[in-house]
C-alpha cells in the first residue's frame, strides 16, 4: 500500500515538472497529444508493453529505444527528452501513473475536471461530443474525457469523474445483481432453518 502511495507521489512530481516546462515553452497542448498516442502505442503492443516494465533492458538500451520511437511518432523535443529522462531514471515502467499525472494536472490548470469512460466499444467523434456535453452540464464544469474499450463490459459504460463512480453497464448491474441474490440466500437461510424445525 505504501509502495503505491510512493510510486503515486513520485509520478506527480515529474508529471507536474514536465507540465511546468510545457506550458512555458507553450506546448501543453501538443504534449498531452504526443502523450495520449504514446499510450495508445503502448496499449496496442505487448511488445513494446514487456520492453518499457522489463527490469532485465538496460537504462541505455531503453533510452535508445525510446529516442528512436520518439522520432519515428514526431513528438515534440520536449516530449522525447522527457520519455527518454523516464528511461534513465528508470521511470518508464510507471509511464502509465505519469500520463495520467499529466493529463489530470493539464486540465486542473485548464479549470477543467478529468473524466475517465470505459465503453464497451469505440465511440464515434460525435458519440464522444455528446459525451463531454452531456457530462459538462451534469458536473457543471467543462469536462476532459479520456475513453478506454472494455469489451468486457458487455454494455452501457462506466464514467469515473474525479473519486466518483458512475456506473450504467450491463455487467456492473449483473454483478450487483448476483451479489444481492446472495446476500438474501443468506439472510433467508437461518428462517429457512426455522421452518424446517417446526
């Protein structure tokens, strides 16, 4: 618990000293970008997955690596020389904590709250517009959304808006379904009990 408190706090501080150096060079927006595709890189390959958690890569070899995707992808200089700061410290395996650090402090500068949706399947642009509408006027601020697809929700989507959790899938509901029914099988199972004694 702990260790995750400690790997918290340090992805905050290098997130909030890169969004320092972004806005001033007036490039927040761009390294939200660069960062938002470096994730969806990271989500679609178990290769590049393995290589940026691997303690057994070297520091150099990683660095390297990262440099070189960097280019390929054209991420702001800024960009690069943060990913490839990560890699030397040995940071890169908690990219994951960071982009999220970055993206939730960009829009606490921007007056903005984060939403975090799950869906069962990719949103078209106009499905995530009425999205970010729809939640902009239920929370009364403008709201940044940040889509994943979990195919295993079956249905509906779950919205997580700073600590609070809105829930409409299928699965959810399923869940707490079955965990309602059991709870009555167990209430009911000492009167049960009863009846059968009389």
């Amino acid at each position: 618990m702990a260790s995750n408190k400690t790997s918290g706090v340090v992805a905050m501080r290098y997130a909030s000293a890169f969004v320092d150096s972004a806005i001033e060079s007036q490039k927040s927006d761009a390294i939200e970008k660069d960062l938002q595709e470096f994730a969806m890189m990271i989500a679609g390959s178990e290769d590049l997955k393995t290589f940026i958690k691997s303690p057994l890569i070297s520091r150099l070899d990683q660095q390297e690596a990262i440099t070189a995707l960097s280019k390929k992808a054209k991420f702001q200089d800024i960009t690069a020389n943060f990913l490839a700061l990560l890699a030397q410290n040995r940071r890169l395996s908690m990219i994951d904590s960071i982009i999220a650090a970055v993206t939730k402090d960009l829009a606490a500068r921007r007056g903005e709250v984060a939403a975090r949706v799950q869906t069962a399947f990719k949103l078209s642009p106009d499905q995530e517009k009425a999205l970010q509408d729809a939640l902009t006027k239920a929370v009364g601020k403008t709201v940044s959304v940040h889509l994943d697809v979990d195919e295993s929700l079956i249905g509906g989507m779950v919205v997580t808006v700073g600590s609070q959790m809105i829930d409409d899938s299928i699965k959810r509901k399923l869940e707490r379904l079955k965990i309602a029914m059991t709870s009555n099988a167990n209430n009911n199972a000492p009167a049960k009990n009863v009846a059968n004694e009389n």
